[in-house]
C-alpha cells in the first residue's frame, strides 16, 4: 500500500548542500527520538 505524502518528512543530508531526501516520518520521529536520550545521557 502507498504512502500519503503527509507520512514523509524531508530529510536534509549535511554533507550534500541541498541535498533533500524524503523519509517516512515514523521511523524518522523514532530514530530522533532514540538520538536524543543518547545525547542527553552524554550532558550529565
């Protein structure tokens, strides 16, 4: 089944200027979720 396009996010690659790739927002909002308790266990 298709995607809507309001489950994407657009994703902007660092090392590439304008360079945009458009991911699914789910896996996305999870993996930044993960990401940021990592990196607020490293500010203690």
């Amino acid at each position: 089944m298709a995607k809507f396009d309001d489950e994407k996010v657009v994703f902007q690659n660092v090392n590439v200027p304008n360079h945009t790739t458009r991911v699914d927002a789910e896996k996305y909002n999870a993996m930044k979720s993960a990401f940021l308790k990592i990196i607020a266990g490293f500010s203690a």
